[in-house]
C-alpha cells in the first residue's frame, strides 16, 4: 500500500525507538502513562542496546501482553568524510568500467583490496541496470564502515529491479542473483526523487594486536 515518508535530522548519538502498540497497550494503564513510561526509561543512559531493550522490556511488559509486540531501537552514528566516496555519473554505459575502476581504487585507499571482486561485480551490475533502465541523475557511493561495506547506486526512476528466473542458455539476467549470492543483502530504496539500489558486504574484523610477550621481545 502506498505510505508517506518523512526526512529528519538526529543528532549523531541519538536513540531511535520504534515499536508496536502491543508496548503500549496494557491492562493496568492507558496508552498516555505507558508512552510517558517508555520515554522515560528511553531518557535514562544505558552502557549498551541491548542493557536499554531488557529495561524496556521489564518495564513495560509487566505480565503476557495481549496483542504481539515489536522492538527496534538504533542509535545514529556519524561516518567521517572519508569513509565515503561518491561520483556524478553520466547515463552511458560507458561509464561502467571508469567506475569499477574508481571504486577499485577507493578499496585500495580503505586497505580493502579482499573486497575488490565482488564489489567490482556490484557496481558493473548496478550501474549497467541504471544506465539502461533508470533515469539521470545517476549516482555511486560506496560507503566503509567498521564491519560492513555498502555500495549504493541512485538514480530519478521508480522502477525497481528484480532477480528473474533464467533458462539454461539466457545470455543476460542473473546479475542480481549473483549479487544476491556474494552479498551479505541488497535492496532498493525509494526517494521522492527517484531510488537508490544498495547491497552490504560483510567485512572481517579488523587485525588485532597485542603488546610485545618476553618471549617475542628482541634482546
């Protein structure tokens, strides 16, 4: 069904909770009390997520809740400019290959050459569908962070793309089943001005170092 977005601005540090209104609609208090409640113990600091979802879990499911419930809580980050890299394309599918050059490069930059081959085949499949099927302006943005790299390409149409079912000898067609396969998910979002298809790759935590042991110590 069609719904109506909104765009806001938050704070880097700020918590975002969304819930079902089985949270909110208990026996013992009407739904006024139980978001006061909740906003209160929203408010309180909290080491982790997780310490703040058990909080509000505790305190406003006193008893078995009569409708189904759902939690999410978030809290935004800020990524410094230069774990994001962003290039204006034109609409021919000419550009492919310059950008899945770029975006090589960029990976070298971040010290995420393992990430190269399958970030490679995103943006070749990406932007062949965006020059071919979608709309100028057309845009790629890859964005490092800590455990995760997201490729994203935007562009001004609303059609969406889908994985098709292939027969043995199609020549074409299996380029998002590829993605969906290497890739940790893909999607599409959708704009007021168009949309943006991304996909997440999981990437391995970084090396861990520990100080010099006796044994390892040169003399």
């Amino acid at each position: 069904m069609p719904f109506e977005t909104t765009e806001t601005q938050l704070p880097e540090g700020s918590i975002l909770a969304l819930y079902t209104n089985g949270h909110l609609a208990t026996r013992d208090h009407d739904i006024d009390e139980a978001l006061d409640t909740m906003f209160t113990t929203l408010a309180r600091p909290a080491p982790t997520l997780d310490t703040l979802r058990d909080r509000i879990l505790t305190t406003m499911l006193t008893h078995h809740p009569d409708d189904d419930t759902a939690l999410l809580i978030a809290r935004t980050h800020a990524l410094h400019t230069d774990h994001v890299a962003t290039w204006n394309l034109p609409p021919d599918p000419t550009i492919v290959a310059q950008a899945r050059q770029n975006a090589t490069n960029q990976l070298t930059t971040w010290h995420l050459d393992d990430a190269a081959y399958t970030t490679q085949l995103t943006v070749s499949e990406l932007l062949t569908n965006a020059t071919r099927y979608g709309q100028p302006p057309i845009q790629l943005r890859p964005i490092h962070q800590q455990t995760t790299l997201t490729t994203e390409v935007t562009d001004s149409s609303n059609t969406t793309p889908h994985m098709r079912r292939t027969h043995t000898y199609d020549e074409g067609g299996r380029g998002l089943l590829l993605i969906a396969q290497l890739t940790h998910r893909w999607g599409t979002r959708h704009t007021p001005t168009g949309k943006t298809v991304w996909t997440e790759q999981t990437l391995p935590p970084p090396p861990t170092t520990h100080p010099p042991t006796p044994e390892n110590q040169g003399h």
